[in-house]
C-alpha cells in the first residue's frame, strides 16, 4: 500500500526492519564506500592498544542502516528531515563463534509515528525511531520527518 | 579540549562532482549488500530512478557525509580546532533535505563551527561533556541550497 497522509496516523508503526549480522567485510566495505578509514573499524590490532577487545562497526554505519529502514517503508524523495543521537558500539560477529556473536551484530530498527501536521504548504509526519541490536542493547535513537501526498 | 575561539570558524569551501559509481558502492553498502545487483533499482539504473519520481540517481540519506572524510578528514577538524581525539565521539548527526542530490551535481559544501559549550557538571565525570557543533550546507551546480548537515561532536 502506497504510504499517503490519508492512510497514516499518530501511533502507526513503521514495519520492523532487521538487518543481516555486522561482518568485518561490511566494515571494510563501508570504509571504502564513505571514505572513513579510522582503524577504529578494521584493524584489530589498533583496538587493542586502546583497550577495547574488537573492531566496532562505524556509528554512521548504523544511522545508513536505520536509513535503509526508512526508505523500505516510505519513499527516499518524501524525506525532509533524518537525525539520529548515537548510544552504543556495535561489534561485528566473529566468525569463529558465530552462533555466539550474531545477535550482538543484528541491527533492529522500529519506528512510530508521534506527530502529523502541516508545514511549508506539505503534509508531513514525524516518526520517532530506535535502533538495537538482537541483544537488546540501544545503538542509536532519533526521528525522520516525511511529506506525505 | 576545544578550543573556543574557532565559534564561527568557517572551513574552506569545497567543490566536488558527485559520482554515480560512488552512489552504488554506498547503497550496497549501508544494505550490507555485496553488489549493486542486490540494492535498490534508483541508486544504479537512472531509468528506473526516472520511473520512480527522480530527476536522476539520487544520494543515500546518509551519503553526505562522506564529503567530509574526501577533504579535510577527521584529523583536519582535530587539528584545526583543537580536539583531544582520545575523547572524541560523534554524538549526533541530522540531515535537513530541502532538495535532491543527483548523480553528476557539483556540489559544493560550506562548513562552519556553529556553536561550542560544556554540557554537565565538571565535578560529575562521565555526565560532563564538551560539545562542538559543525554545520555544513550542500549546494549545488545552480546555486541552490539541497541539504543541511548538523553535526555534534563531544569530548568526554
């Protein structure tokens, strides 16, 4: 169903959107593709000398991926507004105990309409929404504002 | 620790063609994809963008971003105002679209220091932060502002 403001309201839902597990090669794959080569995010032993145990994927890693939720729901060209407030690291699975580590690397994003209104001649929602990994552990939270037709 | 004279401090302008190669390989990966085949139709084929309400191949919500790291970088902004890179994290990040970015725009993107203050109590360690607000305003080939970034950056 075509999303309109007729068929939307205060309350609604955005559909629940699950990614595939974080792996090291979307990391690298994301370095590449935004140019951000902190070694932060690939290089393990550079972790290590800051005191975290692995690699953690890019924060704005999580907002492109709360990205893709919102525009599998409503159309890229409605967008006005996208902000996000980043709460948590996420670490990739490590493929030698996957079964283990997926969960943590499985981002879930949720949506819910809080507001419809009128702004510059265009009907437009604003939709709260949290990103989480499978664990339950909070990565971002923020809003997107849409104009609907 | 900021330094915070550089309230107003407007970085170099830069001008940039956005390239739809680019686009592609961002697309495929935010959807943790592993090829352009698998992504969304408008973010490689202009027909299909076309189709679907687009004067072009349109940027990824997040894809501006990147403008950041193809110039100055993170350690050009640590540098030029004066971050302790060990505390540093990127608090928030907001997109304000008033236009569309397509495949083959020039894009010039103006950043400027808007706003620089102490969040918290210094005496309350882990609630205290230091806050630097960079704003940056995407504009294109005709002069038209089609994109605002608000970024947050704290020091804790």
């Amino acid at each position: 169903m075509n999303l309109t403001s007729d068929n939307i309201n205060i309350g609604d839902l955005m559909p629940e959107y699950t990614s595939a597990p974080i792996t090291r090669s979307h990391l690298v794959r994301y370095a590449g593709a935004s140019g951000d080569f902190n070694p932060l995010h690939h290089d393990e032993t550079f972790v290590r000398v800051i005191g975290l145990n692995n690699v953690i994927a890019h924060g704005m890693l999580i907002m492109g991926i709360a990205g893709e939720a919102i525009v599998s729901w409503t159309p890229h060209k409605y967008l006005r507004k996208f902000h996000s407030r980043f709460l948590g690291m996420t670490e990739p699975v490590d493929w030698n105990d996957a079964e283990n580590t997926k969960k943590r690397a499985t981002i879930v994003v949720t949506g819910k309409v809080v507001k419809k209104y009128e702004e510059n001649g265009e009907k437009r929602i604003r939709c709260n929404i949290v990103a989480k990994d499978l664990t339950g552990s909070r990565k971002l939270d923020g809003f997107f504002i849409v104009a609907l037709p | 620790m900021a330094d915070k004279s550089k309230i107003g401090m407007e970085f170099p302008p830069f001008t940039m063609v956005v390239e739809k190669t680019k686009i592609a390989e961002f697309a495929a990966a935010v959807a943790l994809k592993d090829s352009k085949e698998e992504i969304d139709l408008i973010y490689y084929d202009e027909d299909a963008a076309k189709k679907a309400g687009y004067e072009g191949i349109p940027v990824p919500l997040t894809f501006m971003t990147s403008c950041f790291f193809w110039t100055d970088g993170l350690m050009g902004i640590v540098k030029a105002l004066g971050f302790d890179l060990e505390k540093l994290l990127h608090s928030e990040e907001e997109y304000e679209y008033l236009g569309q970015i397509y495949a083959g725009d020039v894009i010039t993107r103006k950043m400027k220091v808007v706003d620089m203050y102490e969040r918290g109590q210094k005496d309350r360690p882990g609630r205290f932060a230091e806050v630097t607000v960079l704003e940056t305003e995407l504009i294109n080939q005709r002069g038209e502002l089609v994109t605002k970034v608000r970024s947050t950056m704290i020091e804790r």
